[in-house]
C-alpha cells in the first residue's frame, strides 16, 4: 500500500533488470522470495568477509612492518607459543562459520521445500532447445498443453528483443502463484536457470528434479542452460513470462478451446471470481488447479482459509 501511494503521488516507474547486461558484476532484480532470500544471504556473508579482510589485512601489515629482519634481526629467536591469541584465531573463525551457516541452511532448506504447488510446469531439455509440459491440464482428446521452446535467430529478430536470450514460444505463468518445475533431460545433462527467479537446477537424463517459485510482479524473465551439452549449448535460452490471471486464463484457454470459444471461457471464469467474497478479514480467493486428470471445466476458485 505504502509502495503504491509513494508511486501515485511521486509518479515514479521502476525498470527492472531481468535479462544480463554487459559487464553486469552483481544480481538482477528480484521476482520471486527465492532471489530475494538469496541476495540478502549474500549481503550478510559479504559483511563479515569485508570484516575479516580488514582484520587480516591489518595483522598482516602490522607484521610485515613492525616485525622484520630490519627493525629486529633477533626478535624470533625469543618467541614463544601465544595460548590466548591461538584460542582466539581458532575460536573466532568457526563462530564466523556458525553465524553464516544458520540462515544458509534455513534458505536452502525453504529453497528445497516444496509444499502445496497450484501449477506444475515440466521443462525438459534437448539438444538444443527446451520443451514444455502443464500436465495439470488435460483436453477432450485427452492432450496436455505441450510446446517446444527454440531460440530466435538472430536474422529473424525484431527490434526490442534480445539477442541470443529471445525463444518462439515462451512460458506463461500467472503472478502470485506457488509453481512447481520439475526439470529432466532427454539426451545430455542440461541445466535450467532463469537468475531473476532464484531457478537452478540440473536436468539429468532419466531423473526428475524439482523446484518451487512464486513470481511476484509481472514481467519478462531470461535464462539459460547453465551446463556445457554440445556445440550448441548458447542456443538453449528460457524465456518465463508472468501475466495477470486473468491474462494466463486467456492464454490457457487458448491452448485447450477453439478461438471462436476463447471469450466465453475466459468471461465465465473471471465472472466466478468476481462472484466470490471471501468470508472474513484473514480469508482469501486462490484459484485452485484440479489434479493431473483435470481440464479447463475443473478449474474452480474456493474459498480458502
């Protein structure tokens, strides 16, 4: 709300960076809590080791200046084993360890759970290019949506798009939506990563790997296959794009109807949500997915606790 009323009143519009630029040295901008929890874990470990760098540097310096052959040619010879600053250079180091292993552990604990997913998108790679699998949608013949993903050419790209990141068919999600990715490979290991997500992980032959994300806003995220799989390994770029819901209901009913029947589907379905009120202050409306055998008819929304 507070982002929404500083945004009116200022007229402030924000670009966000979600594809890598030249000589891009840190993060995208964030669109899911994954990258979020990332960023902030790397923010925390890079203040102790910007804390630990000044303190080497600064013995190490003191050393080299105040103990050496010049100043003191005999000074070693009367050294002896220091037990405090021994206890101190052992100890400190593994409470440093232990202060950044507790939030690692809990984000890559919450990065692995996978809890109650609403859509299920199957990515498996190919040499060279991805295939896409809702399995959660089934139509009269029985087909689930499914489409390949190839990169544009650069002779065939329009102004605006990006070179060696632009794909035919790219992946429609909606926005606020716990999505689960399992990720598998047809040929050679791949590996699936889109960095503005949080997404990494690798596609092996014959083994399902699977993920979780929540895209937050609205936008158009660039990944690619992050693991060597042949000489074609750059031409396997991810193109996620996040709408509204009731942008992805539109696309979604695309796939599964005939044209003429797009408007009629996608009304219907926006005029039940509107239809729904929730029943108190900490209630609220989530579209719910039927199961792997469901189709466009099986989509409801329920009211949810």
């Amino acid at each position: 709300m507070l982002k929404f009323l500083f945004d009116t009143i200022f007229m402030v519009k924000v670009a966000y960076n979600d594809a890598p630029q030249p000589w891009q040295l840190g993060f995208q901008d964030g669109g899911s809590p994954s990258i979020e929890g990332i960023v902030e874990l790397h923010d925390q470990v890079m203040f102790y080791l910007v804390i630990i760098l000044l303190g080497v540097g600064w013995m190490l310096g003191s050393t080299i200046l105040k103990f050496n052959s010049n100043r003191n040619q005999i000074v070693h010879k009367y050294h002896n084993h220091g037990t405090l600053i021994e206890l101190i250079w052992t100890i400190t180091p593994a409470l440093v360890l232990i202060a950044i292993a507790f939030p690692s552990f809990k984000l890559l604990y919450l990065l692995d759970e996978v809890i109650d997913p609403v859509i299920t998108v199957k990515a498996i790679g190919n040499q060279w290019f991805w295939t896409y699998e809702y399995s959660d949608y089934v139509n009269d013949t029985g087909e689930t949506i499914e489409f390949d993903s190839y990169m544009i050419p650069e002779t065939d790209l329009e102004p605006g798009q990006l070179r060696l990141l632009e794909v035919d068919n790219r992946v429609i999600l909606p926005v606020d939506t716990h999505i689960r990715f399992i990720v598998t490979a047809r040929d050679v290991i791949h590996s699936f990563a889109v960095p503005s997500l949080g997404l990494k992980l690798d596609a092996l032959p014959g083994r399902l790997n699977q993920t979780s994300a929540i895209i937050n806003r609205e936008g158009v995220f660039y990944g690619m296959c992050s693991e060597l799989c042949g000489v074609l390994h750059y031409g396997m770029p991810i193109v996620i794009e996040s709408v509204s819901l009731e942008s992805y209901l539109l696309w979604l009913s695309s796939q599964n109807s005939p044209p003429d029947q797009h408007e009629v589907i996608v009304g219907s379905l926006l005029a039940d949500m509107s239809a729904i009120k929730p029943a108190g202050p900490k209630r609220n409306t989530r579209l719910t997915i039927g199961q792997s055998k469901a189709n466009l008819d099986y989509i409801d929304l329920r009211n949810t606790g």
